[in-house]
C-alpha cells in the first residue's frame, strides 16, 4: 500500500491534471472562437469597403475599383478575394486578387441576410461571408450578394501557434506547480513523519513519551498516544511495586515459619503458629494481586452502567448473607455510568456493598447521582457507624474497626486505592440515620 503522502501527491496530482486540461481546453476554445470571430468582422469590414465604393448605373452595371478599395483584394496573389453576383447567381464583378482562383458556385441569399460559414473548396478550407442587399436607382431595384473569401491558412497557422504556447506553458506550469506542492505536502506532513520519528525513538528506549509540539489536528491524538504510554508505565511501575512489596512482606511470616518448624514447642502450638502465618500469608497476597491489577484511568475505556452493576452485585452478596434479610433500596437512574475498567468497579462496589451487609441491621441504600462533572456514589447502612476518630485508619491495610467481626481488613484500603488511581475522592462519615455512609466521587469522563 502507497504511503500517506504518497497517496496524497497522487490524488492532488490526477486533481491538478484534470484542472489544467480543463483549463487548456476552455482556453483553446476560447482563443479559436475569439480568432473565428475575428475573422468574421474582418471580412465583414471588407464587404462593406466594398458596398461603400460600389456604383450601379440605371443599366444595371456594376462599377468597383479594387485598388482604391483594399490592397489585399488588389494583389493577385493574396489569400483573399472578393465578388459580387447577381440573384440568378451570374458573377457580376471580382477582385484582382481572384484571377488565379476559382470563383466559387455561390446560392444567392434573401435580401437582408448575412451568412458567414467556413467551407471546403477542393482540398482547402476557406472562411466565406456573404451579405444580400437592394440596390437602388432612379430606374430599378437590382438585388446583389456581395461575398468575401479568404483561406484559412493564417487562421491555422495563427491557432497552431497559440496552442503550442498554450501547452508549453501549461506543461511549465505543471511542473511548477507540482513541484510546490510537493514541497508544501512535505512540510505539512511533516508533523506526522515527526510523531513517526518519535514513536520509532520510544519503541528503542530513547525517549519515553512524544515531546514536540504538533498542531492542533494531531494534538489530541499525541495527547492520547502519551495518556497511554504513561498509564502503561504507571502499570508496570504498579506491578513492579507491588512484587516488590509481596516479596518483602513474605519475608517476615516465612522466617516465623521456619523459626515454628525449629522449635521445640509442642505440636498444637506449632500449628497455630503455622495456620496463623498461612492466613496472613493469604491476606498479603490477595492484596498485592489486588492491587497490581488495578486498572487506574485510561483513555479509551468504555462508559460502564451503575445499576447493572449494583444489581448484581447485590444478588450475589445476599447469597452470602442468607441470615440476612435488610430491605434494600437502589436510588439511581437506569443511564449513570462511568468510565472505569469493569473489574475496578467491581471491587469498588463490591467491597462497600458487602461491609454495608456486613454490619447493617434492617436497611440498606445505595445512591448514585450526577453531579456536574462527577458521579457521586454514596453507599450507606443502619449499623454502628465507624468513630470519626477511625475513619482515617480503617484504610489503611489491615486495619479493622471491629476486630471480633471476621474480616481481612483490606476492603476499604482497597477502595481507596482504586479511587486514588482513578483521580477520584473518597469519604467516610456517619449516616444521620445512625449507620456508615460511603461516598465517592468520579469524574464523568464524558
């Protein structure tokens, strides 16, 4: 397939050349019936030079002198000759210049008429005007056709001429036209050759995002080109962090399992030991999956419906709450959504769903509205509340309010995390209704 300004020099190449023979041809035929009409006025201007010197006496003779009248029908050997005939066709007079030329058999015209033709007397074509007129005497009316004949040998030459002026020039004017666009497709491509350049120097590792400064038709689309290399950057920073950190938490419940598998305590110590460092072995390592796949923003990602979502998750945690039966309402219409990955939002809404579960009494509300640019997403519970003094350390890891209620104590930690990442806001308050009331906010991201 051609290159983009290979494409473009070809379609603004067949656009040009069409143009300019469009342009030659309207200009030919301009000239040639500029040169015709010309031509026409020139034999007219002779017939009446002659009608003017003409003289008819009462016996119907006709009496020109062609010499006082116009050189050219005076020389023999002009390309131009003049006649006069008669109604019934007779030749009643011709120019000195027609002695070595056949007169035409010319039809006589109604009187009043002009005719100006081109014709092919033998093997050469001629230019004819013929004008009909009365001549008056004191006697009679004598009707007469006057007619000039010129070759078209001048005509031809002269048409000959302007065309090969016409195409020479053109032909120079196409090649300098196509050399300037050439050179203006090459400097207006040549931002799209430097996000080229560029993006071949990031796929080599010697620069990181695209730094020029594109117009503003490339400008979105450099700006995303970077949005995405850096949110990959940010990923692969995440994962190496997060490997980083489970590495280095696993350092301290192994060296206590090896310590248990040393010891000389008794066996029921032993595996309490052990079963208390799987189970923090497993808290640890579910957090850092969770967290390295935190999927942050993006451009790009796919508006995601809240309802469908909150539904769904609603049916799966009262599966696991079957003891449970809290009256649930959904405050939300069915068109809010964000642009968020799918599983962020999973884990966001399904983390506050299952604490307002978890510690509700009788009722359960999940909110979600569209604030300006913002979703706001409040999930509130009748239960004890959260203290305003813990608010701040339930998120952080591992931290519980209640510690007699079974948990890991990530859930909120983990929401946080995700909101962070997203550029969002999160807050933790009493419900005034007694309860816990979660909010979070968004960008629409429209």
């Amino acid at each position: 397939m051609m290159s983009l300004s290979q494409r473009v020099l070809f379609s603004a190449t067949l656009v040009l050349l069409a143009f300019i023979i469009g342009i030659a041809l309207t200009l030919d035929r301009a000239f040639y019936d500029s040169a015709r009409l010309g031509v026409q006025d020139r034999l007219f201007a002779k017939l009446l030079m002659l009608m003017g010197d003409a003289e008819v006496d009462d016996t119907g003779v006709l009496d020109l002198e062609t010499n006082l009248i116009d050189a050219e029908l005076g020389h023999v050997n002009s390309d131009t000759y003049g006649f006069v005939i008669d109604q019934a066709g007779a030749v009643l007079w011709r120019s000195t210049s027609s002695l070595n030329e056949n007169i035409p058999t010319i039809s006589p015209l109604d009187i009043g008429i002009k005719v100006f033709e081109q014709v092919m007397l033998g093997d050469q074509t001629y230019f004819i005007y013929r004008y009909a007129v009365t001549w008056e005497t004191p006697v009679r009316e004598y009707p007469l056709t006057f007619v000039v004949v010129t070759n078209t040998t001048l005509f031809d030459a002269q048409i000959t001429q302007y065309r090969e002026d016409l195409w020479g020039w053109l032909i120079a004017l196409i090649a300098l036209l196509l050399f300037m666009q050439m050179l203006v497709l090459r400097w207006g491509l040549k931002p799209l050759r430097n996000v080229s350049m560029e993006l071949a120097a990031i796929e080599s590792g010697v620069q990181e995002n695209l730094k020029g400064n594109y117009p503003s038709e490339l400008k979105l689309l450099t700006d995303n080109i970077n949005s995405l290399i850096n949110h990959e950057h940010k990923q692969q920073k995440r994962y190496r962090n997060s490997l980083a950190d489970l590495a280095h938490s696993l350092k301290t419940p192994l060296a206590v399992l090896q310590g248990a598998v040393n010891c000389e305590e008794d066996e029921v110590s032993r595996r309490k030991i052990i079963h208390e460092q799987i189970d923090r072995m497993d808290n640890i390592i579910q957090y850092q999956l969770r967290r390295a796949v935190t999927a942050g923003s993006s451009t790009g990602m796919a508006l995601v419906l809240l309802k469908p979502m909150v539904d769904r998750i609603i049916n799966t945690v009262q599966k696991a709450y079957r003891t449970k039966q809290p009256e649930i309402v959904v405050q939300m219409d069915d068109v809010v959504g964000v642009r968020i990955d799918e599983g962020d939002l999973m884990e966001l809404l399904g983390n506050l769903i299952d604490n307002a579960f978890k510690w509700c009494r009788n009722s359960i509300q999940v909110c979600a509205e569209c604030r300006d640019n913002q979703v706001v997403i409040q999930v509130k519970d009748d239960g004890p509340g959260i203290p305003s003094q813990e608010a701040d350390r339930i998120l952080e890891r591992c931290v519980r309010a209640d510690q007699s209620t079974p948990g890991h104590g990530i859930g909120l930690a983990i929401v946080h995390d995700i909101i962070q990442a997203y550029g969002g806001e999160m807050a933790i308050a009493n419900n005034p209704a007694d309860g816990a009331c979660v909010t979070l906010c968004l960008k629409k991201n429209k």
